[in-house]
C-alpha cells in the first residue's frame, strides 16, 4: 500500500478521528495527522472496516476541524527506536526526545505493543533485592523479576520511596545496582523535577531513561506511554542483559485516561465508568515484567498507583493488586504522625518473598520472623483498638506488652531516615529487639533453636 | 473433519472481534484468519456475515484479507502425552512453541497437542475378540502413561459397531490405527490412539451418582472443617491477597486425586512457572511418584489474549472429562473464573449486548452453571466410576462477595471456601474464614472419618465450631468493653478457640512439617485442643482462675506440634495427652489442697 494522503474525517471527538471509505488499513497501524495549522499529531487505528476506521489521536482532537484535516497511514505499528544510547535520555510516550537533543537514530524498532511472553519460557524469581528498607525486605521482601506495586494516596511521600529504593537497590552481596526505566504519566512538573535531580544528585542518571508525559500533557499518549517504556526495558534486559527496575507513576492517571478514550469509544462500562478490559490492559503492561529462561537480564517492576480516596478497593488499585504479585501500602496515619517511610504492614504483601529468603538466601530465621512480626503486630492492631476504647490504664499487663511493642515497632522499625540504606541482617536484628519485648514462650511461630540463637534476655 | 474449507474475506476489524464475509459458515466454526493464519470461532452469523472471536492479538491485520472456514468446532486431542505438559488456552503446547518460536509466544504458530513422533506402547484389551459389539466409551487398551497413570484408550463418543481388527501389543505413535469397527451401515470407521473432542460439549457417561467419599487435601481446615467430596464443585472467593492462588495449588499438590488438571485462567505467569518448577521436584504424598507426573497445566495467564481466556476452561473441562472416563478420579482448579467471566464481559461489551449487572451479560449465570455442571461423579461406559471435582476461584472486586459472578457461583456450588482478608492480615493461613464458609458435604464426609479414622469426628467438628462461635460473640463484648468484663470461663473461652485457630486451622504452605496433615494427624490435633479446652474448664469450674491456665507452657506446647510431627509420627502427638494429664492433674490436686487449707 502506498502512503498517501487522505482528507476524509467525518467525525472528532474526544480523542477520536473517524475517517471513512479508506480501504486495507491494518489494524493498530500508526498514522499522522496533519491539521489546518499544519500541525502534525499521531495516531493509532483501533478499529477498521471499508467503510470506516477509527483513530486514537495521542494529541486529542482539540481544535481539528474535519475540512482540513489530512490523515496519512504510516503502514507499521508504533514502534520505538532502540540503542544502548537510550540511557540517560528523556522520551514522551511515542518515544520522540523531550530532551531537546537529537532523535536515536537505529535501524532496530520495536513496536511498543509487545507480545506475550511464553509462560514456558519464564523462570521464577527468586533473587532477594535488598532495597535497604526494613518494612520490605524484612517483612515483604522483593525479588529480581517481580512486580511490586506502591499503593499510596495523594500526598503520601511515595514518589520519595520510589527514589529511595531506585537509589538503593541491590542484590545482597552484589555491587552492580539496576538500569532503571522510569515511565511517568500524568505526573506534576514538580514531581518529574524531583526525579530528574535525584537520579542527577545520585548519580545513577546515566543508567536511567526517561519516559515523561506531565499532568498538561495530552492524555491520550499516557496510554502508550507504559508500553513505550517497557518495549525499552525489555530491550535493555533481554537484548543487553541488563538488570532493569521499571519505576512507573502514577498507573492512576494511565487508567483514567484509559477510561476518557473508552468512555468517548462507547463502550460498555463495569466499575465506576472503567471499561470491561482494565483489567486484561493494566495485565498487558505488568505481565510485561519477569525473567526468561537463559537469559541474564530480568525486569523487577515498582508501579505506584494512587487510590482515589485512599480506597483500596477502587477498581484500579484493586485491579492492580490481583496482578502483581504483592503490593507495599503506605498509610496516611503513620505519615501523619511523622514516621517515613509510612508502610501500613497490614495489608502489604509479597507473594515472590517465599523462595527469595531463607538459609540460602538471607537468613535462616527470615521467614518466621516475617510471620512472628506480622501475627503480634495484628494483635497489637486489637489491643490498640481496644485501648482507643476503654483506656490504656484499664488494660492488662499482658495487653500493655503489645501497646509497647506496636509504638516501638513504628516508630523504630518502620521508621527510618530517607538517606537510611539498612542491611537485611540489621534489619533482622532489630526485629529480634523489638520481639524480645514479649517472653519466649509467646513467640509461637518461631523453633526452639531460633530462640536459643537469636532471642535477647532482658535485663 | 474431512469437509473441504471455505475461504472468505475480513470485513471489519474491532480488536478481538472480526467481522468476515463467509457463506455458510457455521455457528461455533473454527476460522484461520488473514495472512497470519489466526485462530478465531464463529460465535454470531448475520446473513452472510459471521463475528469470529479470535484467540490472538489482531494487530496488523487488514479489511480485505482471506478467511477460511475449517468446518468443525474448537476441539481438543485427547490421547497419551497430555501429562505432564503445559498447553495454551486452546491446547497449543507451550514448552514446543516455545523450542519453534523463542520467548515469545509468535502469532498464528499452529503446532498439534500430541506429539506425533513419540511412540506409546500399546497392550490391546485381552477381552475384546474381533467381532465383539463396541461401544463409546469401551476400553479397547491401555498404554503406560506415566509410571503411575495407566491411559485407558477409549472408543470415541458416537462410535458404535464391531470390532474389526485390533492391533498387536507393540509401539505406535498416537496417528497409528489401533482397531477397526464396521458400524451398523457397514461403514469401517479407523480408530487411533487418540481422538477430538469439541470443547463446548460435555462428554457423555452411563450414569450420575452421588459423591460418596471425601476428598483428602491434607489441609486441616478443608478436611476437618469445610470438606469437599470426590465429584463435588466448590469455589474459593477471596480479595487479593487472601491467598487463593496458595490454597488451590496446596489442592493441586496433596490432594488424593489421581489426575490434577490446573487451569490458569486470567492469572499471573510467574505462578505458572512456580508450579512447573517445583512439580518435577515435589513428591505425591500417595504414589510417591514425581507431583508432575498426575498433573496437566492449561495456562492462559492476563497478558495472554482475553478470548482464549474463555475457551481455556473448556478446553481444561473436557481433558479433565477425558481421564474421568478412564475411570479416574480428576480435579480441575480454575484459578480464576473471575477473569473468565470478564472474558466473557469482554466480548459480549464488543458485540453490542445489554449488559445487566456490573457490564456482565445476561447469560452470565446460566454459562457458570453450566460450567459447574460438567463436574460429578459418574458411571463411565466401561471403566468403572470416574469423577471430575471442580474447584474455581473467584476474584471479587474489593472483595465485595454480593458481586454478580460470587454471588451466581456460590447458588450453584456446594463448597464454599470464603476467604478473609482479615485473617490473611494477621497472617492466619490458609485464611478460610470459618463464619462465611460451608459444607454441603459435612454428612457424607463423616460417614467415611468414622468408619476410617474416628467415630468422634462429628462431635469434635462441632465442639470446635462451636467454640468458634462463642469467641465471635464474646470479641464483640471484649471490643466494647475490654476483657475485665469477662468471667473466668468465658476467658477459658477465648483461650480455646485461639487455641483452635493456632493449633488446628492455621497451617504453613511453607513448613516442610505441616504442609500436608494426614486425616489421622487432623484428629489428633482437634482432639488434643478439644480435650485441653474441657480438661480446663472443668477445673475452672472448681474454681481454679483463669490465669494461672494461661500461663501453661502447654498452652504453647500444643500450638507447636502440627510442626514438630510429621503425619507418621502420629503416636508422638498422641502422647500429648498424658501431659495435659498430668498437668491438669497436678493443678486440680495443689487447688483442692489449697481450697482444703482455706476452709479450715
């Protein structure tokens, strides 16, 4: 098919251009758009027949009108360019420079839509990640290859965590940090500021590439920003055998933007206006995540997604969540009583830290300190509630222990400084302290010969 | 199967929905379509038109590309090889496309389930004499699937007639002809080591019966509590979170099934790999055989194309169906119907259907029951009974249970597994939340643990369910008003049921010890908390307070013995008794001393 010019839009709206009688236009094809400035937009086909296709214009419709509007189908899919110059730059969802230097110039280009992964193919990951945070290593540890999302609210200090950890993160007797792709979608000038000086004063900025699309952008591109993203970490970790952690935010305002294309689509909502497929699209991205059989390279994903009114059970978060295979919540209580990093413990979870701990890995104990910590704290949690009630003066001493434990546990334990990088062993110990508050014989869940090696007598 | 294929032209593409132009095609065909060769189904004709679901992505793909029509439905190969493998939403074996295509799964790659050049050896039925009457379902012979796994070569649904020729005991590859049957017409029809099977029927057997004995998943609060019967249809609705994905393979791992068909339905890849992993590793607690050698992977995982999603618990149904008529007792874990009910949202969103509830389409519950139904205890045609027990697991969003897919599943099973966010908060696992779940079996289950194991099964459940009940109540007392409000007993109370929970219903997937209790080891624990509960009320009773029971090293003693000994070291856990013996003793004896004291 040759590239021609077509001038037939019979409708705009919301981020849709409807062209008609344009025959053997390939599905998900790129196209450009030219407007009555001259102005050039791109666009994607979502849906085509000889009578009419349908366009995802990524700049919106805004201001097009259908006299003067040109269309011009590219005849391949989005695709990206890839070089091991990537790193260190700056890209918007389409994956053209926003740095202001030069486009990549190389003859490799992926499309961003990728394909599935081959669940034979895959390896499980079990690589413990020391991030240097005591809440997730010790109590929901990462692994190489994992997807682990931060669940936060507005406000929350999340986009600090996700610095800190990028910063920190390593593999446990292993100096080589990560490459790190950071995909933003919707974020704040000041937020993607942020980022950039951390990853300059930190100096990991020429392992990072950027893929920036800020709250005044067109949201439209925010729905191939992730893919764009991921196409580039999937050719750093499987082309050049790089270890890769994908920091995207905020998966919020990618899932909005999803529902305003969908919305203006026609199609059938489920939940709060999100359409049927959030589910099947938010997979395609996360799924993208993982380790491949002889391969060297892995992609570990941190996403932060934030819920709307700190509600958990908003289709995205929720949605999310059965996805991932974990998710870090931080808490707005704990944050407001000045404790960072605020990670609510309760309902966090990792379900790859099984095989990444233990003997082999980290220590012997790990796990049942995991699962010792957790059941006190959850009792703690009652015996709190109970004291909001009936006063703490009124409660036995046996309860008073668990008062003293879950303050302590707070502020020491989850607590700690934005600079603060703790050891897995450290971190173990401390929780060693704060368990040796209660007497041996409470300590259910850990053996005999954990107790005899670890528990500290008191006075 | 022989019809000669029409070819027609795509018309419309609308992501996963094509519209071609193709005369007569059927509903339910199977189509090739464009270039690529993509697999789709008819699923709504208009005129000339047909609207094909397809299992790929349709990226690329152009109005005015060829379609072909293939003339039968989505089938299945059912013959020897399917242990042990891992297949695709529509029955592509993953681990050989894989070798073909790399990492990545390459659109429209078409490779069989069976592989054609292994050869199988083949004993024919030594009761079968040329001429004899055959029938669906009859075992013409058997091929050694697995050390463990006898593959019973069955007669074809619908074939009927005599035999004509059988072949010797020897090698074959599953394309070789086996026997012949000249039908009632005269017709000779050629029948192979294996056969298709069209996904979206059920197979037929002679009869339906009744579930008659429990299935042993060697989790305690299954077992004990909420039991599940060969033949039976149950599902675990949990949030996220709450550990459905560790309940379901701790089935696949001990339960005492012969054949565990797992279908990944919508979920995540990487815990796919974490059974195909550890599997070959794993030890079945009954053959002592390798885990992998029973089971059979359908893995469709979220980023895999969303119609195949639907197809892939069809395509797991009628495997599973296939080993049932070979006499088997199978599972079928589908993890998670959720997604397979968005599956369906999903297409019938794109074709234009009202939606009723939350988007879903009308026919939302009588699809889900219909699933459900394929699972039972049958009478197969010649092998004796067989049954499929079919276990789904169900995502609610928010966790909200009064969502239309939980709710329409838990009209139609009899299981019902609810977990409990809370309890997975605290770390309480598996988190079967024992006020939501129910047993439809409870009855049928004691039958077999008194004749087997103890004929105070019953009377213990109850005990501890009841001490359960008496703790939701008295925590809500406690809540208000702090546990000073308490009396001794009702303390006793609270101490029980934690005991309960601590010692008998939470057990670690993790811990080599615990994660498989034998029905011995289940009784013995509930009997051993039970006992200590009463042995300490009735001191209570005396007058003995309350704290000084708490305070007993036993209390912790008991809590660590589902780890410290194994299902075979039962007479170990016994033992336990004499110590709650002699300790309760011991404090009953010093109280009456001391009470003797007082009142002089």
């Amino acid at each position: 098919m040759s590239i021609k010019e077509y001038r037939a839009a019979i409708e705009a709206r919301g981020g849709l251009l409807v062209v008609k009688q344009i025959p053997n236009v390939a599905f998900g094809d790129r196209v450009r758009i030219e407007d009555h400035a001259g102005r050039i937009r791109n666009g994607q086909v979502i849906r085509t027949s000889d009578e009419e296709v349908l366009i995802l214009v990524f700049e919106g419709t805004e201001d097009l009108d259908l006299e003067n509007t040109w269309v011009r189908f590219l005849d391949e899919p989005v695709v990206i360019a890839l070089s091991p110059e990537i790193l260190g730059r700056e890209f918007n969802g389409l994956g053209e420079p926003r740095d202001g230097r030069p486009p990549l110039l190389s003859n490799l280009r992926r499309p961003v839509g990728g394909s599935a992964l081959n669940p034979a193919a895959r390896t499980y990951p079990r690589e413990f990640i020391q991030t240097g945070i005591s809440t997730i290593d010790g109590l929901n540890s990462l692994v190489r290859g994992q997807k682990l999302p931060i669940f936060s609210g507005s406000g929350l200090p999340h986009n600090r965590l996700a610095a800190q950890i990028v910063r920190q993160a390593r593999l446990k007797d292993e100096d080589s940090g990560f490459s790190v792709v950071f995909a933003a979608m919707g974020v704040s000038y000041a937020d993607a500021r942020f980022f950039r000086e951390e990853f300059a004063s930190s100096g990991v900025l020429r392992n990072v590439v950027m893929f920036i699309n800020l709250a005044d952008d067109p949201p439209v591109e925010r729905l191939t920003l992730p893919r764009t993203a991921l196409t580039a970490a999937e050719y750093l970790a499987f082309d050049l055998d790089r270890h890769v952690l994908v920091v995207m935010t905020d998966m919020t305002y990618y899932a909005e933007a999803l529902r305003e294309v969908a919305t203006a689509k026609g199609d059938v909502p489920a939940r709060k206006g999100y359409p049927g497929y959030l589910y099947s699209d938010l997979a395609e991205i996360y799924e993208r995540c993982g380790r491949i059989h002889e391969r060297h390279g892995s992609i570990t994903m941190m996403p932060v997604v934030s819920m709307p009114s700190d509600d958990i059970t908003h289709p995205i978060p929720d949605l999310t969540g059965y996805i991932t295979e974990g998710q870090i919540v931080l808490s707005r209580e704990l944050h407001n009583q000045g404790i960072y990093p605020p990670v609510h413990i309760s309902p966090s979870l990792s379900r790859l830290m099984k095989d990444g701990i233990g003997k082999d890995d980290t220590r012997e104990d790990h796990p049942r300190v995991a699962s010792q910590i957790y059941s006190l704290y959850a009792r703690a949690q009652e015996t709190r509630n109970l004291a909001s009630i009936i006063g703490a003066d009124e409660l036995s001493e046996r309860d008073r222990r668990y008062l003293h434990f879950a303050d302590a546990f707070d502020q020491r334990f989850v607590g700690q400084g934005e600079t603060e990088d703790r050891s897995i062993e450290a971190t173990l110990e401390l929780a060693w302290e704060l368990m040796s508050l209660f007497p041996r014989d409470m300590l259910s869940r850990m053996k005999e010969s954990d107790l005899a090696k670890y528990y500290k007598e008191g006075d | 199967m022989t019809e000669k294929s029409r070819v027609g032209v795509i018309r419309d593409i609308n992501g996963p929905i094509v519209t071609i132009e193709l005369p007569g095609a059927r509903s339910g065909e199977l189509v090739k379509i464009g270039e690529l060769g993509l697999f789709g189904e008819v699923i709504i004709l208009r005129g000339s038109r047909a609207l094909v679901q397809t299992y790929e992505s349709t990226d690329g793909l152009r109005p005015g590309e060829p379609a072909r029509g293939l003339g039968w439905p989505l089938s299945v190969e059912l013959g020897p090889g399917l242990l042990g493998g891992i297949f695709d939403g529509v029955q592509r074996p993953l681990e050989r496309i894989a070798a073909q295509s790399g990492d990545y799964i390459r659109r429209g790659i078409s490779i069989a389930a069976l592989d054609r050049a292994r050869e199988w050896d083949f004993t024919p039925n030594p009761d079968l004499e040329l001429g004899a009457p055959i029938s669906a379902g009859l075992v013409l012979g058997t091929v050694p699937e697995t050390p463990t796994i006898t593959h019973r070569i069955l007669v074809p649904p619908g074939v009927e007639g005599e035999l004509e020729e059988i072949a010797p005991a020897g090698a074959y590859d599953i394309e070789s002809v086996i026997a012949r049957v000249r039908d009632r017409r005269g017709v000779s029809h050629r029948l192979r080591l294996y056969h298709r099977w069209p996904v979206r029927h059920a197979r037929p057997y002679a009869r339906r019966d009744d579930g008659v004995v429990p299935l042993i998943t060697g989790q305690r609060v299954i077992d004990t509590f909420f039991p599940q019967i060969k033949g039976g249809k149950g599902a675990v609705p949990g949030p996220f979170g709450a550990g459905k994905t560790v309940v379901q393979q701790q089935i696949a791992r001990w339960s005492n099934a012969d054949i565990v068909v797992y279908v990944g339905c919508g979920e995540r890849g990487n815990e796919l790999v974490d059974v195909l992993e550890t599997f070959p590793q794993l030890d079945d607690p009954y053959s002592g055989r390798k885990l992998m050698e029973r089971t059979l992977l359908v893995a469709n995982t979220s980023n895999m194309p969303v119609v195949a999603r639907e197809a892939s618990v069809y395509v797991g149904l009628s495997m599973a169906e296939y080993y049932r008529d070979m006499g088997y007792d199978v599972v079928m874990l589908a993890d998670s119907t959720s997604r397979w009910a968005e599956a369906l949202r999903e297409v019938s969103g794109r074709l234009g259907q009202m939606p009723v509830e939350e988007g879903y389409p009308a026919y939302l519950a009588s699809r889900l029951a219909a699933v459900y139904e394929r699972a039972g205890r049958v009478e197969t045609f010649g092998a004796g009974s067989g049954s499929v027990t079919l276990i789904g697991a169900v995502s609610p969003p928010g966790g909200d249970f009064s969502e239309p897919v939980t709710s329409h599943t838990k009209e139609i099973i009899e299981t019902f597994w609810a977990l409990s966010k809370e309890l997975a908060d605290a770390r309480h696992y598996p988190s079967i939340d024992w006020v939501t779940s129910f047993s439809g079996h409870v009855k049928t289950a004691a039958e077999w643990w008194h004749k087997e194991i103890d004929p105070d099964w019953l009377k213990r459940r109850t005990d501890a369910l009841a001490l359960l009940a008496r703790d939701a109540e008295l925590s809500r007392i406690v809540n208000l008003v702090g546990p000073e409000a308490l009396s001794d007993a009702q303390r006793w109370e609270l101490e029980g049921a934690a005991l309960i929970k601590e010692a008998v219903l939470q057990q670690s997937a993790l811990d080599p010890v615990d994660t498989f209790c034998s029905p011995a080891k289940q009784y013995a624990l509930l009997d051993l908390a039970i006992t200590l509960y009463k042995r300490g009320a009735a001191l209570i009773e005396l007058g003995v307070p309350v704290t000084e029971l708490q305070d007993l090293p036993l209390l912790a003693r008991l809590r660590r013995l589902k780890s410290l000994y194994s299902s075979e070291q039962i007479e170990q856990i016994r033992a336990f008794r004499h110590d709650i013996d002699q300790a309760m003793e011991a404090i009953r004896i010093e109280y009456t001393k001391q009470n003797a004291l007082d009142t002089q």
